[in-house]
C-alpha cells in the first residue's frame, strides 16, 4: 500500500512538472511566433510565464512596444483561461482547437503620457497618397486652445491631471456572446456584448464578418466629459454654450460632408454627453457606414429612432437624413495673392525662408507642416534636423519639436518691410 501510494505520489509530480512544463514551453513558441508576426510594427516583451491546473496562461510584467508610441504599454499581469488543462495544452499546439469558451484577463494595463506621445508625430503618416481630393473634416472635432483646429492630446490630459491611460480588461468569448470589459478608473469604462461574435486567432480580421447583429455597447464617462469640457473652454477662452454650439455645428459640418444631416435631438445629445457625460447605451451596427444610426433618404421618411439611452432615459427622434455632398467653394485666400505686400505699418504673419529661421529666434513664428496642421508660438531653438516652438499653455510653456522636413511654410509675426 505504501509503494503504491509513493507511486501515485511521484507519478502526479512528474505530471504536474510535465504539464507545467509543457505549458511554458508551448506558451513560449506562440510568443516567438506573435514576435516575429508583430516585428514590422513593435515589440513584444513576454514577462514571465506561469500556469494554473484549472487551465490558465499566465503572463507577468509583459508588454507591448509600438514603433509609433514614445511608451510602452505595460501590463501587470495578463491571464488566458482555457477551461481546463487539456485545452490549455491543446490549444497552445494549435491555435485553430481554441476552446468554445474561454477569456483573457488583463490586469494593470498602463500606457505613460507625454506631451508629444507619437515619433515623428507632426509629419504625414508614411505611405499615405497625397490626392487632390479635399480632405474630410474629422467626425469629432473639440477645440482646445486658441486656434480651433487644436484638437486635444496627450499634452491636454497631462496638464488636466491624467498621467495615464491606466486600467483593466476582460474579453469573454462563449459559444454564442464575444463580450468586453474595460475600466479605466477615472476615465470611465466601456462594456461591450456582441450576440454570435467570434475571433479567430489566425485571422483576428475577421471577426466584423462573424455575426450580422448589433453591438450592445454601455459606455460611462465617471465625469470625464466634464473634465474635459471645462478645460476646453478655458482653453479656448470662449463661455461654455458657445463652446458646446460650436463642437455641435463641427459634426453637423463633419456629417453634412459625408452625405448626412443629423437630427436635432442627436446633435441635442451630443451636447448633454459633452457638457454633462454620464452612461451611454446603444447599438453599434460593424458592417453600417453608419454604425447603425437609420437614415431617412428624404425628409417625408420617417425612420425609427436610433436605440440610444442616455441615462437609463430613452432619447426620441435620434437618425440621419442623406443629403448630397455640395461641392466647397473656393476659400477667400484662395483669392488673394500668394505673397502679401509688405506695409512698414502693419503687423502680421509674413512667409520667411526656413533657411533663415535662425534670423528670427525668440520671435512669434507659424509653421505649416505637410499635412496641413500649423502650429504657433514663440521660436525657441534650431537645430540642424528640428526646430523647437515653445507655446503659453496653463502657467508654462511646452515646446514642441518639428521636423524641418516636415514644414512646407514658416511665417514670422513683424512688420513689413519698406518696398524698395
């Protein structure tokens, strides 16, 4: 009786070895494969690996290292459970046998802020075509700062007191329902349900082709909104209802490019969610140019109402009316002639050769990069590669970097010159 219960004994430590060895060893291999999958866009760190008998992966101090972030994503401790150890070990030997049920645990997920969050983030994405087409205005388009097209960044979230983008994650895959689970502390949390949504992890695209129903989507802001909306507006310098009208009127203008006219209780909520927040509940339609918002074709239709709740109240009269694109008529300065007389008398922006740049340091200069975004402030350094423009942000200054190849047009603030 002895012998045969030391044998039980040793025959489930040398199982419980193996199969923690067989785990780590599988788990290793996949994560060489995602490496070298992933190489053209990052880097991915392991951490270290660790296994559970009720079928769990564990992953510890791992992270992801993309080539455009000055930052990691960092994540404390990453757990994917199986169900049971078979399918751990099954699954780990051939990604196509994942499991009708399992879920992956992301705990302490973390991305760093800094003023400049994106390498070469000033310059035109590489690859990208330049066509004659103008170029559609963004969809949400929120003011924070002087000039209008200053949209908020990650310099905006430092100075409001967010030092992170911090939280966890849960993706939950059963035989019928792919739900997700983020929550961000403070910046809210987003719950997500999809009826007959399945990944694949071969073919991760796919997974918008897996179900034709609509995503249940619960969003909350945990006073982000307000957050947010206050410092725009002292930003901007403008009251608060002039500011809400004119982030309102920026999406009418964003969707009247595309063909859309939205109603007025939907222009009416994007309001509310702006100034107050709160918890957002709808449906998200993937495959829809629309998301799934209806679309009358003239103004006699009558859809039904998008399924919105704002609140836990159900808000009426929320859809799109299609309407033709009306061709942009030529700009004022488009008009003008491209370089202005100088007036001895006058202040204003005048275009200088960036060649010269070292001529006006300290001075009030505009640059225009080429893709079209500007940026003005006080000229504070030049370098050989990049110049640096320091702007009066709060009670500082934060000087941003830009690539001299990246500027197609650098004007100075002076007076102009006496014609010769």
């Amino acid at each position: 009786m002895k012998r045969l219960l030391s044998f039980l004994v040793i025959t489930g430590i040398v199982a419980f070895a193996g199969y923690k060895a067989g785990v780590w060893y599988l788990a290793d291999q996949r994560l060489k494969q995602a490496r070298s999958a992933l190489s053209d866009h990052g880097v991915v760190h392991r951490g270290q690996i660790g296994s559970g008998l009720a079928g769990t992966l564990v992953l510890e101090e791992s992270a992801w290292e993309d080539f455009r972030l000055t930052q990691p994503v960092t994540i404390g401790k990453l757990v994917f459970d199986a169900g049971s150890p078979l399918s751990l070990l099954t699954t780990l030997l051939d990604p196509k046998a994942l499991p009708a049920r399992w879920q992956v645990t992301a705990e302490g997920v973390n991305l760093a802020l800094e003023p400049a969050m994106f390498r070469n983030w000033l310059e035109a994405q590489p690859g990208t075509q330049v066509t004659s087409e103008p170029q559609k205005p963004p969809m949400l388009a929120l003011a924070c700062g002087p000039d209008a097209r200053q949209q908020p960044g990650s310099g905006d979230l430092l100075r409001m007191g967010i030092d992170a983008l911090a939280g966890d994650v849960t993706l939950n895959q059963t035989p019928d329902t792919l739900s997700l689970e983020l929550n961000a502390g403070d910046l809210g949390s987003l719950e997500a349900r999809w009826p007959g949504g399945r990944i694949s992890p071969l073919s991760p695209g796919q997974v918008l082709q897996s179900s034709d129903q609509p995503v249940e989507m619960t969003l909350r802001d945990a006073g982000l909104m307000r957050k947010l909306s206050a410092y725009c507006v002292r930003e901007t310098g403008v009251e608060r209802e002039q500011w809400l009208a004119n982030a309102a009127r920026a999406l009418e203008s964003s969707l009247q490019a595309r063909g859309y006219q939205p109603s007025r209780q939907l222009l009416a909520l994007y309001r509310q969610w702006l100034n107050e927040g709160g918890e957002l509940a709808f449906d998200l339609q993937p495959g829809s140019p629309t998301l799934g918002i209806p679309v009358n074709k003239t103004d006699a239709d009558r859809v039904e109402s998008w399924p919105v709740r704002w609140n836990g109240q159900r808000v009426p009269e929320v859809f799109l009316t299609a309407r033709e694109i009306a061709e942009p008529a030529l700009p004022p300065e488009a008009l003008e002639p491209v370089t202005p007389r100088e007036d001895p008398e006058v202040r204003q922006w005048y275009p200088e050769p960036l060649d010269a740049a070292n001529n006006w340091q300290g001075r009030q200069v505009r640059v225009t990069l080429n893709n079209g975004n500007q940026v003005e402030g006080r000229l504070q350094r030049i370098g050989e590669r990049e110049l640096e423009v320091a702007r009066i942000v709060g009670s500082g200054e934060v000087a941003y970097p830009i690539l001299k190849r990246a500027i197609t047009r650098f004007e100075v603030w002076r007076r102009g010159r006496p014609e010769q």
